[in-house]
C-alpha cells in the first residue's frame, strides 16, 4: 500500500515535515517547490505510516487502494514525478528549536490581516515561547480569501481554516476583529505597542484590461463576482446581470475556471456549498447555458492548473468544448490536459446542453454597448476581428496589491518594497526597523494557500533574527494599554469568542438546511451574532 496526493493540495507542506522517510517532494526550498502544481509521495520510499494523511489540513491524501475514481491515474503520476525527479537523500529537512534571547524573553508581535499567510504568520509565531500577537482583521470573521475567494464548491480546501482557527485561539494570541488599520489605529499606534508590525492583509485590487468599454454596467473583475457569491459584505449587494446565455470570462487562470464552474453547476452541488444565500438563487434562476474562457496565449502558457482543468471536464451534464485549430500545438501541455483538449475539440453541439467554451490566442479590443455590455470584441492571430454578443463581461487577469496605509508601496509591482520580508524603503532600499510583510502583499497575487506557509516562516525567521539582535526597539507603552485603546477607537471590536459565536451562528443555519454554513452578508448581522 502507498499513499497519493490528489489535484486538491494546497501544497503547504505540512507533510513533509511528519514524513519519516522524506518521501514527498518537492520539499520547502527544493528548486521546483514554488512551480509545480502539487506535491507527489514516492511510491518506492513510502512505508505506508499514514503520517501524511492525518496531517493534511484539507483531505488531499488518500490510501491507493480508497482513491476516488475520477483520480486513478494518479498512481502513475505519482510514480512518473520520482522517474524524473528522483530520490537523492531522505533524511529529515533540519530544523532548530526557536528560543528568544534570556536578556529579552518577551516578544510583541502586531499581525494585520488573518487570511493565509497572516494566519500562518500568527502560528509561527505563537510556536516561540515568549511571544505574543496581536491579530488585527478590519472585517469580523477571519480568513480573507479562504471565506471569500475559494469556490464554494472547494469544501475541502477550506478545511484549511480549522488549522487556522487553532492559530488564533491559541493562548498567547489576542484577536481584535472589525478593527481597520489606518482609521480606527495606525501603524505608528502598533509600533507604540508592538515591537513589530507584520502586514499580511493580502491584495485587494485588481488587474484591469485598459480597453475602452472597461467601465460599463456588466463589466466587472472577476476578483467582484467572487467576492458577491462568496458573501463578502464588502459586495454583498451587488447585483449581476445573469439573464443572458453567454457569459465571457477573459482569462484562464484557477479563478477564471472556478468561476465558470460556478457558473454552470448543478443546483445540488450549490445547495451543498456555502455560496451566499443571494448567489444561490440568482444562479439557480439565471439563464446562462454557454461561458467562454478566452486566454490570449496557447494552451501551452495556459495559466490554469491541471486539477482545475478536469474538474470543468467532470461537471454533470455540461459539455467542454475548445476550437480544433486553436488546440492543435499542444506542445509542452501535460498529457492530462492533452487528453481533455483533444476531447473538447472533438465534442459535437449537443442542443439544450449547457456548455463550457475554451479559446485561444484571443487578445481583448473593447468592450461594447449603449447602456451596458452587449458585446466584446476580440484580435485574432490572423489579423481578423471576434465580435461575441454577452450581457456579462468578467476580467479573471489577476489580483492586484493597494497601498497600505503607514507602509511604502511600489506601485508598478502592486506589492510592499522587502528584503525577504522586511520592509524597505521605496526610495532608497534602506530597511525600516520593525515593518514586515508577508503573503501577497511581499511578492505579489501568485501562489496557493499553501504558498504562503513558506513565505510566513521567511518573513517570520527574519523577524525572530532581528530581535535577537537586538535591531528592534522595545515599545513605549504597556501590552495591556492596547486592548484599551483598540476599543475605546472601535467599540465595536470582535474578539476571538465573539468570532467563535459568529462562527457557530453560521453553522447552526446552516445545518437547519443540510449546508455546511449560512453566512452572514453584513457586518451588522455578524457583530450581532458576536454578542449572541
């Protein structure tokens, strides 16, 4: 027997270090860590102690002999990464006890933002004796894109959030939800009281097209569409225009893909998810049948993942269709995505069955309409124009940083100037003592969840490192003065049990109707739900 890990994994690494016989690769710092879409346990060298498979925060492991059928390939997936990339040594990644210095035995660390890599920076540090974090989170339930930005479908991955639920409960962590930094404190006000700031609060915006019809009504970013069907109060109300029967995505990455899945899923599989309660009857009475997926490269530069790419091949009940020509180089494509491309081209128009369409080499021109969206128009390779009717026009072209407020920000890289971490100077390089950064707010929108694992213990090392060298200042004011000022600027601060109390309300609505939780939409409801 051996173990697999399936298209799910969000490659934060937490079993390799369980691994008693270093059989997953790539490990944190292998040279192809940061590319590969998933990481792979070596048939061969696995002892099948199971060790992987309970510490995988979202169930992406699973024994050979109990693999979902959709995943039976996988073995020899598996098996074909260690042909090409074998083995060399399997001893045990290093790794050092953390002690801060006996002349300084006490660590005060402000941490902004609870989405990923915050929520991993919070863990990392709680792990050190002597430190203690204060988290602050300008909504009042925690975990950004992990609530707001993962498919609703993606019930695994958002298991994710139970290991980050432990993080912020832990003993010497202070959660101060509902609290914006850079109105209700500023940084200088945590640097007060903190002898770092780590801002972790992720990327906000994002990346536009620059053609003309940007700004029309039914022209919206992806990163909006998401955030409404995931109920995030900021766009809660917003309101799409589903009554046409095609809806154009322009880009191909994960997101583009979940939201195209979104889009045509059955009923049931929604009515099992946690999309938000007026998503959910929008999409169940929206006229959509058709949603383009149009890249402007080949299937070769193709932004999306493999797993993604056969969930869109596995919805019920929904054909998968691409344009022969435009799939006819599939050089440098992996043979998993071949094997649907060749499919898709192949498929025949099937009346009355909804349908995924994907294109290639398509550059976006304009936006068309009066009033609203009617059209986009599109450049071909051979010169030649695409005009598609659509009432819904989503860019899927990536997430973009915003300046954060009492930090530097490079604007053309939309991401905090760093060294490994800490903060620089915009300017002149220079460090500034006690500013750090970590997630997308240092390198960018790139990566998964479990990117930021390893971005959080850089940014976290190199923190730890200069207080034992002596290179932070200690704060003027008194760990227990914070709590007080926090809420005498915000009343309406949620704390950690105020959270848990959202968090319960939410599941108990959502058991009432057979679904893993019903969220609230506004900040309203959830604060009234803290003091429940």
């Amino acid at each position: 027997m051996t173990f697999v890990i399936t298209p799910g994994c969000c490659s934060d690494a937490s079993c390799v270090s369980v691994c008693p016989v270093q059989c997953i690769r790539p490990r944190p710092g292998d040279p192809d860590f940061l590319t590969v879409e998933q990481l792979y346990i070596d048939p061969a060298t696995c002892i099948d102690c199971q060790a992987c498979m309970d510490e995988c925060p979202i169930d992406a492991v699973h024994a050979d002999y109990d693999m979902p059928e959709e995943f039976g390939d996988l073995l020899a997936i598996n098996a074909d990464y260690f042909r090409d990339n074998p083995i060399v040594e399997s001893g045990p990644p290093p790794h050092a006890r953390v002690r801060l210095p006996e002349s300084r035995p006490e660590l005060r660390v402000a941490v902004v933002g609870t989405g990923p890599a915050a929520c991993y920076a919070v863990e990392q540090l709680a792990a050190v004796k002597g430190v203690r974090v204060s988290v602050l989170e300008r909504l009042p339930a925690p975990f950004g894109l992990v609530r707001a930005g993962v498919a609703p479908d993606h019930v695994k991955t958002k298991q994710i959030t139970t290991r980050f639920q432990r993080a912020l409960g832990h003993a010497s962590v202070d959660c101060h939800f509902n609290v914006t930094v850079g109105e209700d404190v500023s940084v200088a006000d945590l640097l007060e009281h903190h002898h770092a700031v780590l801002w972790a609060a992720g990327a906000s915006g994002d990346r536009r097209l620059g053609v003309p019809g940007e700004e029309l009504p039914g022209s919206h970013s992806a990163r909006e569409f998401v955030a409404w069907y995931n109920g995030h109060p900021d766009h809660a109300e917003d309101v799409h225009d589903l009554s046409g029967e095609r809806v154009v995505l322009i880009g191909n990455g994960n997101v583009a893909l979940d939201v195209a899945r979104t889009l045509v899923n059955p009923e049931s599989v929604r009515h099992a998810s946690d999309i938000a309660e007026a998503a959910r009857g929008a999409f169940d009475d929206a006229a959509v049948s058709e949603v383009w997926i149009v890249a402007r490269r080949g299937p070769r530069y193709a932004a999306y993942t493999t797993g993604e790419l056969e969930a869109l091949d596995r919805i019920p009940d929904v054909d998968l269709v691409a344009d022969p020509a435009e799939v006819a180089d599939l050089d440098g494509v992996n043979d998993r995505c071949r094997r649907i491309l060749e499919a898709a081209a192949g498929q025949p128009a099937v009346a009355g069955r909804r349908r995924i369409v994907l294109r290639f080499g398509l550059t976006p021109l304009s936006i068309q309409g009066a009033d609203r969206v009617e059209a986009v128009t599109f450049g071909r390779p051979d010169g030649e124009e695409e005009r598609v009717a659509t009432h819904l026009v989503l860019r899927a072209v990536g997430y973009r940083g915003t300046a954060p407020p009492g930090l530097p920000f490079d604007e053309a890289s939309g991401r905090i100037p760093n060294l490994m971490g800490r903060v620089a100077d915009t300017e002149s390089e220079r460090v500034l003592p006690g500013l750090y950064c970590s997630g997308w707010s240092k390198r960018g929108a790139t990566g998964v969840i479990g990117t930021n694992r390893v971005d959080s213990e850089e940014t976290v090392a190199g923190l730890l490192h200069d207080f034992a060298s002596g290179e932070l200042v200690d704060p003027t004011a008194p760990p227990e003065d914070f709590a007080d000022l926090v809420r005498r600027r915000q009343p309406s601060v949620v704390d950690y049990a105020g959270w848990c109390r959202i968090d319960a309300a939410e599941r108990d609505r959502g058991r009432e109707v057979n679904r893993p939780r019903v969220k609230f939409v506004s900040v309203d409801q959830m604060l009234a739900a803290s003091r429940m």
